[in-house]
C-alpha cells in the first residue's frame, strides 16, 4: 500500500512513519508548512511546523530511507484555520483550531492531494485507532492510552476519510514507549518536547495576537442583572468560563470570584457570575458529522457519552436530532437563531437540522464555537459545533 506519512518534526509522526515502512508499506514522507514566514526555532514547546521542525522531519525521513517533501498549505492553513479562528472570536465564539486543521488541511488538503497522487492512505502519529466492524465498516474508537488519547481532535473526520487514514500508534499503551522506540531506532527526535498551546500564536499571548486581528474597543462589565460593574479591553479575548483578567476592582457581595458567563460581541459587553452560573444541562449545534456510519436515531434518544474539551473527561448524555437549533429556556451565549442558520445548517457536512444533547450531568463552562465529540464506548460517533446551551441554574 502507498502511504503518505504526515511528518511534523516530533517523536509521535517521526515513529508512526517508522512502523509504516516496518509493516511493508511504500512510505512517502512530507512535512506541512503552514506559514510563509515560519520561525527559525520552536519557544521551548510552543508551537510546531517552523523551520527547524522541517529539518527534524527531513532529518528522520533520511534516516528511516524514504522520500521526503514539504509542501505548502501555507494559504489554505490562513484562509482554512486562522482566519476562521478570528472570525469566531470576532462573533463571541471559542474554536479549536486542531478540530479545523485536522478537518481542513489534515485529512481534507492533505488527502485530497494524497488520494490525486496515487496514495492509498495517510498516516499520522495521532493515539487513535481505526478498526472495521462485521459489516465491513470504518470506525474511529479511542487509542489504548486513555491519557494520550487523542481522538476527541480526530471527531471531526468523515466515513470517506476514516477509509484512507492510518493512525500506527493507536495501540501504543505509553507515550514513553514511543520515545523509547524512538531512541532506539536513532532518531535525533527521540526526547524533543512535545508542542503544545497553537501553533500559529508560539509565544502563548492569545488575547494580544487577538488585539491585533480583531481589535479592542473598552466595553461593559455586567452582572447577570444586567449592572454595569467594570470595564473590560475587549470582549473578543474573553471566553465562556474565564476568570483571570477581569481586574474588577470590587469583590462580589459573598466575596467569591466571578466567572465569564456570556460574550456579545454586538455590544462589547462581557456578563460575569459565580462558579454554579457556569453549569449547562443541554449543548446542541448544527454544523455536524458522523465518524463512520451514522447511528440509528428514532424517537428515543441515543444514551451516550459528550466530551467538550480534548483533555476533558466525557459525561453521560442523551443524543437526539432537532429540526431547529434549540430555543426557549434559559439561553447562555448570545448566537442568535438566525445567524446560526445562516452560518453552520447549509453548509454543515450534517446537512440540515441539527443535534441536540440533553447531559445527565451538567457541564461547566462550556462556550459556543467549542466542538462536541459524541462516544459510544471507545468508538467516535461523530461531533457538532456547538451553538447554544441551555444553563442548569435559572438566572
């Protein structure tokens, strides 16, 4: 089989490549640049795909003897990832923008060339697994080190895709293991940190890079009665959740610490609570897609697990479909219907409608614009971009 290996510069996609060529594959390495200006060295472990990230990757495609590239996605990374990130942020929401590249670049770009150019798969160092049931089918399940896992990043990936993608580490119990294989195989990249926070903001200062992109304008701090208690520089950098950089000035009345509750873009107001204010009993979203093939959804909702965040763990919920996104109740997060709408339900690869998840526990601090990953098990039944939430606690 022709594998495209997708090779960062670290030790995950550096061993995955590694055990693609030992299971006989014709393996062809090449490295994303996702910058025009790329910088010449990583900050410690912020950030990825800068130049020297490409020397590593060259560096241990030579060594394990397979052709290697770079190729530039430079253009498609800005338009597809960073400029849907701004957009977001400008519109009160909270992306990921690994659930977007791996949705658009990874396993979109990169394998629509792959597919163009004769490769039969990709694979990347991503911990999942991909497995096929007894009709034959494709399916995405968590990787044997719960604690590495990564397939909440990889719920965004499509039946046709999960068909060509290949992830060599998913039954790997440690990452230790993985260095440790890396080591002996002499691969320079063996003990080089992993990367973390994103990619294209390497010095981690999210709310200046915003600043810069979005603009911030001095608007009102508001309780949840609607009081103006403070101001804040601008409510782009501000999401569901938060607690540092409020600089109130006051204490609350039972001297507890405040937490961002909702973001209005519209009107540059940030509305502040307590830690309870923050719970949600109900996420729905109508930008979906299913990991595989589609569960069967009847009148009986689908008892299943939702995970928000990648690291977080997931809850117990019940899974059924919407005509509309929800409405009514009380709402947290000002999306309106309408743009909602207009923006995620045409264009969504779940096509119209949408999802609706009713949590049996609640969730804190969960914003519009983060991703759903939906379980059943180990295995990914696909995910949402999550619109609105229904608060568990009445205002």
């Amino acid at each position: 089989m022709r594998v495209l290996a997708a090779m960062s510069g670290g030790v995950d996609s550096a061993v995955a490549a590694a055990r693609a060529v030992d299971a006989g594959h014709d393996v062809v390495g090449v490295h994303l640049a996702l910058s025009r200006n790329p910088g010449t060295l990583r900050t410690g472990s912020r950030g990825c795909c800068t130049i020297e990230d490409s020397m590593d990757a060259r560096r241990a495609a030579s060594l394990l003897g397979i052709p290697f590239y770079v190729w530039d996605f430079s253009e498609r990374f800005r338009s597809d990832v960073i400029d849907d990130f701004v957009a977001e942020y400008a519109a009160g929401r909270t992306p990921n923008p690994c659930m977007r590249c791996n949705e658009r670049i990874k396993f979109a770009a990169l394998l629509e060339k792959a597919l163009a150019l004769g490769f039969d798969a990709v694979a990347t160092g991503h911990y999942a697994q991909v497995r096929t049931d007894s009709a034959g089918n494709r399916e995405l399940h968590r990787a044997a080190a719960w604690a590495k896992d990564q397939s909440y990043v990889l719920g965004v990936l499509t039946a046709e895709q999960l068909a060509h993608a290949m992830f060599p580490l998913g039954e790997t119990p440690s990452k230790d293991e993985v260095r440790a294989e890396a080591a002996a195989r002499g691969l320079t990249v063996a003990h080089k940190p992993d990367s973390h926070d994103i990619c294209f903001i390497p010095d981690g200062d999210t709310r200046g890079w915003l600043a810069e992109r979005v603009g911030a304008t001095e608007g009102a701090i508001l309780d949840r009665e609607g009081t103006r208690i403070g101001t804040h520089p601008g409510a782009a950098a501000f999401t569901v959740g938060q607690r540092k950089g409020l600089n109130i000035g006051f204490p609350s009345d039972d001297g507890k610490p405040r937490f961002v509750l909702e973001v209005r873009p519209k009107t540059n107001e940030v509305v502040v609570g307590p830690r309870e204010a923050l719970a949600v009993s109900e996420l729905s979203g109508s930008r979906f897609s299913w990991a595989g093939m589609p569960p069967v959804l009847g009148d009986a909702p689908l008892v299943c697990e939702v995970q928000v965040r990648a690291h977080a763990d997931p809850v117990p919920a019940e899974l059924v479909l919407a005509g509309e996104v929800i409405a009514g109740a009380a709402i947290a997060g000002e999306v309106l219907a309408e743009e909602v709408r207009d923006t995620r339900s045409a264009g969504g690869p779940g096509g119209p409608g949408g999802l609706r998840v009713v949590l049996r526990d609640p969730l804190d601090g969960v914003a519009p614009g983060q991703t759903a990953v939906l379980y059943l098990g180990t295995r990914v039944l696909g995910q949402f971009t999550i619109d609105r939430t229904v608060s568990a606690v009445p205002a």
